[in-house]
C-alpha cells in the first residue's frame, strides 16, 4: 500500500487528538506549494490518505500540524505565544511505490515524529 498517512497521539492526555487541521504542502526551492489541508477524525488520523497511490512522486513535502488551537479548545493554558503553534514536519519522499506514514507524537511542550509504516 503506497500513499501517505499521518496520525496525532496527546501524550498529555493519552489520547488520539481530534479535530487538528494538517496541511500538506510540496517543498520547491524556497518555498512551499499548498497541496491539500485535513482534519483528524476521533482516532487522531485523517479520514483519506493525504496522498493516494497513484498520485506520489518523489520529492520534498512538508505538513503542517496546527497543534496550538488543539491544545486551547482542550483547556490546556499555553503561553502566548504559545511554544508549539504550527509543528512543521520536512521529509521526503523516494520511493513513490512505498507507503510513507509520519506520526506526530505530541505535547504543549514537545514532539516526536518517525517513518512508521
């Protein structure tokens, strides 16, 4: 199964975080182009692929996690700003015939990612 997926564990509250919005964007020179934005669903992922099989290509990617409004609406009192707002993720793809899964494992105050599978 190639394509791209992503999940959200709170590792403040245990849980699958729900309700993140996640853009996706395809790196180019300095920039980045908008591919496609999602929300998580309640078990902390998106409900589609963020990028099917068919349509991979190699490249740089970036998502976007819009970590900070998740904390807010969960009561969690950030600073202002607050330390983690937008957790930017850059990676890259090589293997269009792969799937590639980038996990964010998170707090109000830090986070890890992997390639999981």
């Amino acid at each position: 199964m190639a394509g791209l997926t992503t999940h959200i564990l709170d590792l403040t509250h245990g849980a699958p975080a729900d309700g993140v919005k996640i853009v996706l964007s395809v790196r180019n020179g300095g920039g980045a182009e908008k591919l496609k934005e999602a929300v998580t669903n309640a078990d902390g992922r998106c409900d589609a692929p963020l990028i099917a099989a068919n349509d991979m290509k190699k490249g740089g990617y970036l998502l976007e996690f819009h970590i900070g409004d998740y904390f807010r609406r969960k009561g969690i009192r950030l600073d202002d700003p607050a330390f983690l707002d937008i957790i930017p993720i850059a990676f890259a793809v090589s293997d269009i015939a792969a799937h590639y899964h980038v996990p964010l494992l998170v707090s109000p105050y830090g986070y890890s990612t992997y390639r999981g599978s």
